[in-house]
C-alpha cells in the first residue's frame, strides 16, 4: 500500500471522528439522567407542594431525633440533623408539639449535651418567633407520663402553655428501652 492511500485512509477516519465528535459530548454536563435532582429550580412541579406537605406530615408524626443526627460520640449536630431539628422549628414554631430523642447510647454525660444541643439549637430556630418567650430548663415534673422523669426542658410560648420535655420513659404504648422525650407547644394537663 503507497504511503498517499494510506493518508486517504486515515484522513477519512480523522473526518469522521471530528464530524461526530460533539454527537458524544453532553453539551449541559449536569443534565444527566442518573442524576439525582439538586437545588433549586426555575420549572418547580405543580405537586411539590403537596410533597412538602406530605412530608412535613410525616416529620410531625415521627417526631423522632436519633444519634444518627448527631456526629458520632459527640454532641454535635450533623448536616441531617441540623435540617431536621431546623424544619421541626419552623413547623412548630406556632403550635408547638413534642419530640422524642431515643438515644442508643448510656453515656449519661453525652445524652446531657445532646440535650442541650438539642434544646440551644431549637432556641436558635424559634428564638426570634414572637410566639416563643424563652427556653427554660427545670428538673421533676409531676405531670409528666414517664415513669422516670429527670430533666425537663420547658419552653414558654407566648399566650398559651408550653413545654419542651427530655426525660427518660417510654414513647407512646410501645415501651422502649431508653428513649427521652423532648418537646416543644401546648400540653394539656401540665399545669403550667
């Protein structure tokens, strides 16, 4: 084969990788398919508030905070539970409501921060609300359902009676080994 068919050949292989080289590139990198959504959007979906609803929804009807919204063997809140606790604050900054933190931990000294990280952190997120006059933290309280109570963290909201409650006991009917109870709004039959 000459050295001239040889560069006919290999010009038409350099034709055609340049003429669909750009059919193989992504023009919008961030496009892709296997991408999950992220931020914001300009073309929000007609049902996402209903999602947001949804999902509020299910928050309040958890009302759970976990060590898995806490770094580990710290007291310090992780990004899940920084969202978390700041959206139970906006959601119960009017009515108010309760929370429960069911730790998986003994250490009775980090179960303590927590509960203060908890408590300053709700703080921070309902502070500046003009429903909510302070935090507050007291010890024993007669009223409360569980069979141990230690430490009750009392938040006062403005013009009706509140509470934010971390105590050792059980959630509900179903007993747990070591949960804590914390939380925020009215309580009927407190007394306070």
């Amino acid at each position: 084969m000459s050295p001239l068919s040889q560069w006919r050949g290999r010009r038409w292989w350099i034709a055609c990788l340049l003429a669909f080289s750009p059919a193989c590139s992504n023009p919008h990198p961030h496009e892709r398919i296997n991408q999950p959504p992220q931020g914001d959007t300009d073309r929000a979906s007609t049902m996402s508030d209903f999602f947001v609803y949804m999902s509020d929804n299910a928050l309040m009807a958890e009302r759970l905070v976990t060590d898995l919204h806490f770094v580990p063997q710290s007291d310090q809140l992780n990004g899940l539970g920084e969202t978390r606790l700041g959206r139970y604050g906006e959601l119960m900054k009017d009515d108010g409501g309760m929370l429960h933190y069911l730790p998986s931990t003994t250490d009775e000294d980090l179960i303590a921060r927590r509960l203060e990280t908890i408590r300053n952190y709700l703080h921070e997120c309902m502070g500046e609300a003009e429903g909510v006059d302070g935090v507050a933290v007291e010890t024993g309280m007669a009223q409360v359902t569980a069979p141990d109570s230690r430490d009750l963290i009392l938040v006062r909201l403005g013009g009706q009676q509140g509470y934010l409650i971390a105590t050792y006991g059980y959630a509900g009917r179903v007993p747990l080994e070591r949960p804590m109870y914390v939380g925020v709004g009215a309580a009927a039959g407190t007394g306070r």
